[in-house]
C-alpha cells in the first residue's frame, strides 16, 4: 500500500537520523490518510497495512540505535 525509504543506515545516535525516522512515519501517515479520505469505506486490510508501515518503520530505528549498527533498507 505504502511505500518507504531507508532512513535508518545513517549512525545510530544521530539527531538528524532521529527526526529524519519521525519525519517518514509522519510521511508515511499523511501518505496513507489522504489516499483514504476519499473514500467512503475502507478495508482493515489497507489500515492494517499502514500501521503496520509505520511500525516498522520506528521497531527499524529503535534496533539500529540500540545496537549501534545500520539497520537494513526498511522497504521499497
């Protein structure tokens, strides 16, 4: 449903990789959010998908700066 970048390969730690984390999930919800306020009826499937997106997201970037390590690409 969604697509991301990979925002979490810079150093664990960083500021700026922090906010750049906060600034695609916030992306990533008025992404999702437009696409289906134009909609009269939604499926949980779609919703589901989109927090799960976000999720994944913040648990990427939580782990990279817990063990100090990149993470990986968190999708395409």
């Amino acid at each position: 449903m969604t697509e991301t970048e990979d925002v979490t390969s810079t150093v664990a730690g960083d500021g700026k990789a922090h906010e750049a984390v906060i600034d695609e999930a916030l992306r990533l919800i008025d992404s999702g959010l437009s696409e289906l306020m134009h909609r009269e009826l939604v499926s949980t499937d779609e919703v589901s998908d989109l927090l799960l997106d976000v999720r994944m997201l913040l648990t990427a970037a939580e782990l990279a700066a817990a063990s100090g390590v990149p993470a990986e690409p968190v999708g395409a």
